[in-house]
C-alpha cells in the first residue's frame, strides 16, 4: 500500500480511509519539516519577546486577560490537555481516532502552529505503529474546534490517558482493537519517551477540526460508494420489473445538464448494457413507469451533487490550518495592496519583528457541519426511494403480473419477503426521525464562545444515516434477486445487473420457502458497504462506475 506522505497541501478523502482503515504508513515531506522548524522559531521570538499573546502565555476562552507567568508557560499547555480531557460516552472506533490523527498532523506540518518537531514525529509514530487514543463519543461542540475528543487523542503524547495498542502481549486484555494500556505504556510500546509540551503546543494540538473533518472523509468515501450500489440496485430493480431504461437516455440529460443527473443515467445505461430483458418489453403498451424507476437519475443525481459539495468542503479543510492563534512571517499578514492594509495589519498582529500572531476564527466547524448536514439529508432520500423500488417488486397492487405476490410462489401459506420491506420503512423513518440538522449553537466559557457549530455531531448523525441506508441498499438487492427467479430464464440480464445478481446469489440462496431473513439482510448489506458488491460489477464492466 503506498506511503502516505503529509505536505499540509494535498492530503485526500481517499488517503484518510487509506490510513484509518487500512493502515496505510504515514511519513512527513522534507519541505513541510521545514515549514514546522520555522513555524517553531517564529514562537520562541514572541515568546522571548514577552508580549501577551493569546494561548502562549494567558488563560484561554473567558479566561484571556489572564497573564500567565513565563515559569509556567509550559504548566499552561499541559494543564490544558488535562482540563480539556472531559469527553463522555462510548469509544470513538479506531477509524475515527485514526483519521483524526492523520488530519491533525497534516494541519499541523502546513508551518501555522509553532510546535516542535518531536511532536508532529510522535503523531506520525502512535499512526504507524498502531497506538490509537481512547477518545469518548461526546464533547466536542465543533468550535472552537473537536477541543474535547483531540484533547483525549493527545495527551497520550503525555504518557497520561489510554490507548489501545496493535499487537498486544496480552490477547485477555484485548477486544479486537488492541491492547488498553496506560499513556506512557502504550508509548513505550511504540518505543516513544513522554513529551513536556512548550508555549502554544497544547492549543495547537487540540484547537481544530480534526475529527470532524477525519469523519467527513471517510463520510465522502462510503456516501460516494453507497451512490453506486444504488444506481446498481435502481437497474436490477428496473430490469426484473420490465421497467424502462429510456428515462436514462443521454439525450433527457443533456437538456438538464446536473453532473449527478448525468453521471446515474450513464451508470443505469452500462450497468443494463447487454439485457435480453429490457429489450423484452420495449414496446410493450405501458407508456410511463413509476417516479421509483423513472426518476432514478433525478433523485440518485441530487444525492450525488450533495455528496460533492462535501467532498469540495472535505478536501479544503483537511488541507487547511484550523487552530488558533496562526503564527505567520511578519510580512505575511500586510495586504499586499495597500501601505494603508499593511500598516493595520501589523497594528492587529501580536508578535515581533520576525513573527505576527493572529488570533482568528478557523477551527469552526461550520462549513463542514452545514454540509455534513445536507449529506445526510440527501442519503435519506437515498433510502428512501430505494424502500419504494422494494415496494415495487412486492406490492400485489403495483407490481407486474410476473411477479408473485412478496416474491413467494405460496403467498398466503408464505410471507417471502413482506417483512423485508417493514424493515426497509423503519430504517428510512429512523432517517427521518435522526435527520434535523444538528448544527446548532449552545454558548460556552462564560458566553465568550457564543457561537458553535456542532460539526461532531453532524457527522456522527450522518454515519447513522449511511450505515442505515446501506441496508435498505441491501434489501433492495435482496429483493432484486430474488424478482430476477421470476424472469424468463431465456432472457439474459445485463452485463452489471447480472454480476450483482450473481454477487447476491453467491451469499444468499433463491427464497423458495420461509426462512429468518435477518442474517441474510446484514450480509448483503456487508456486500454494499465493504465494496465487494462494487468490484464485481465493476469486474463485468467494460468501464467501472461513476
């Protein structure tokens, strides 16, 4: 698996899940060392300067105007990591904590944050050689960033708090995520001495994004995944209800040219590419089918432009400096345009002749969290017109003669997969139900944080919502087969539509009688969502899906 190599500049959705989830190994460019050095230099003269600079040498939130003394500026930063280390509820999954960790070291090498190197090579060590952070669920309100959940990932760097280490001595003591071991042992482990944090690296560490946007990424990734399983169950289900592929014809979207929109109805086309079974019925007397099929490329396109306007948001913020105060080269901060710009520039900038400090507002979350909002919304709808195509293949009111009632040639003395759909609506309520935005404000320290995003809990709601949709994805799939039993076994499927019947098939025999459907249901969703679903069909294709 190719090294991840951070430079604060390119780091992508893909390379997060590369090395959150498959630990891929993390290493550091040489230009951006050399970034971090003058970054660190550009501290130690503010510091040395003894000029009051927020988070170097005060209190932090309320508590600014208070001066701390330069013998215990470093007390400061570790008292900071301590206070701050206030999370609650469950542990974050290693994934997230990982990510995390990856996207904070990244912010951290683009030179802005003024910590020494040893910490971003500690960081960059707990990453490749698997010490993951205990970090609970619940604490960050997403501004003055993921301040809670950081604070438990990095004050292992400390030797305090917990972490689960890979490769544990001790299989009793292990959960399957690793060994749990005491801060300073679980360094030990990855042969790392504790740190003694300076002025400002305590702040720099946990003043950010970070998890947020760690959790985005992998959000992209699996949204952008669970697109392309739903354009290839929409076409099995169009396939095996002798609906029409026309709705998908090039020309409709070329005269409502949306991306998404475009790049389904292309998708529905080379998936059905192929099939003995559309062109069965293409001039049969139905003129027009339901919204579920025929709006396929309208409503799966939308989902789609949702999911790349976060990836656009995604891919800034995890190239980007989120913490607070930035540490810049004096000249850095003068507009360029005017003495006038330069001359109030320097006026705001705390710092000396070589360093300006700049206190700001990057580490909330609203631009990701807005978004991270409107994806699960989208991903809602997702579900939701894949739990009608269900119905479609089931319903004896609306499906064609072919198929028996609830896909069961006993209906009556059998259910078949009637239940199925109960479970397709509970998910898609449950959807609904969790689907109010979560970016909302509740003021903080003394009211002096009187605006936060809750950016966390967007994306942990927005997970939620994926993990759900992938199995009404699933049942979709499920259902998809098993209508395809009622087919003329004369007619071939399409090239992609018949590689996920057979990738179905593979993991759940025909329903020719009642039987428990609950681990069959989990197990197609676990084809959707790990890509093996994705991969087959691909393989069929004569080029992969959009």
């Amino acid at each position: 698996m190719p090294e991840v190599v951070l430079d604060g500049e390119s780091l992508t959705p893909e390379q997060v899940v590369a090395v959150a989830r498959e630990e891929a190994a993390v290493s550091v460019a040489p230009d951006a060392r050399q970034l971090v050095r003058a970054s660190r230099e550009r501290v130690e003269d503010v510091v040395e300067s003894g000029e009051a600079v927020y988070g170097v040498n005060t209190g932090f939130g309320e508590l600014v105007d208070e001066r701390i003394p330069a013998d215990e500026i470093e007390t400061l930063q570790t008292n900071l990591l301590r206070s701050h280390s206030a999370g609650a509820g469950e542990e974050l999954p290693v994934e997230a904590v990982r990510a995390m960790l990856l996207a904070r070291v990244n912010a951290l090498v683009k030179g802005y944050s003024g910590v020494r190197e040893v910490v971003v090579d500690h960081l960059v060590a707990m990453l490749n050689e698997g010490v993951h952070p205990v970090v609970p669920h619940t604490g960050s309100l997403g501004a003055s960033g993921d301040l809670a959940p950081l604070a438990h990932a990095t004050i292992v760097l400390l030797g305090e708090g917990e972490a689960r280490v890979d490769g544990g001595e001790d299989p009793s003591a292990s959960d399957g995520d690793g060994e749990r071991l005491d801060g300073a042992d679980a360094l030990a482990r990855a042969g790392l001495e504790p740190l003694t944090l300076r002025a400002k690296e305590g702040l720099a560490l946990i003043n950010g994004t970070q998890l947020t946007v760690g959790l985005g990424a992998l959000l992209v990734v699996d949204a952008e995944r669970l697109l392309r399983v739903a354009d290839t169950a929409g076409a099995l289900t169009t396939e095996v209800t002798m609906s029409s592929t026309v709705p998908s014809h090039p020309a409709i979207q070329r005269v409502r040219p949306h991306a998404g929109q475009a790049a389904s109805a292309a998708n529905v086309r080379r998936l059905t590419a192929g099939s003995e079974v559309v062109e069965s019925h293409r001039n049969c007397d139905r003129v027009q089918d339901a919204y579920s099929t025929r709006c396929l490329p309208q409503v799966h396109g939308a989902v789609r432009d949702a999911v790349a306007h976060l990836r656009e948001a995604v891919a800034v913020e995890l190239n980007s400096a989120t913490d607070n105060p930035l540490v810049f080269p004096r000249d850095a901060v003068a507009d360029p345009g005017t003495d006038e710009g330069a001359a109030a520039a320097a006026t705001r900038a705390s710092g000396t002749d070589r360093a300006a400090v700049l206190s700001g507002g990057n580490f909330h979350g609203e631009p990701l969290g807005l978004r991270i909002d409107y994806l699960a919304s989208a991903l809602t709808e997702l579900a939701a017109i894949s739990e009608r195509r269900v119905d479609r293949m089931l319903n004896p009111n609306t499906q064609e003669p072919h198929l028996p009632p609830f896909l069961t040639t006993e209906p009556g003395l059998r259910s078949g997969y009637m239940i199925a759909q109960y479970t397709a609506a509970a998910l898609v309520n449950e959807c609904r139900a969790d689907g109010r935005p979560a970016t909302d404000n509740t003021p903080v320290s003394g009211n002096q944080e009187d605006h936060v995003s809750m950016s966390a809990t967007s994306a942990f709601q927005a997970r939620e919502t994926a993990d759900r949709v992938g199995r009404v994805l699933g049942i979709e799939l499920l259902c998809g087969a098993q209508a395809a039993e009622f087919v003329d076994d004369g007619l071939a499927a399409g090239r992609g539509t018949g590689a996920a019947y057979e990738a179905v098939r593979e993991r759940v025999p025909p329903l020719d009688d009642d039987r428990p459907l609950a681990a069959e249901i989990e197990s197609v969703a676990d084809l959707v969502t790990s890509g093996d679903l994705e991969a087959r069909v691909n393989a069929a294709l004569d080029e992969p899906l959009a």
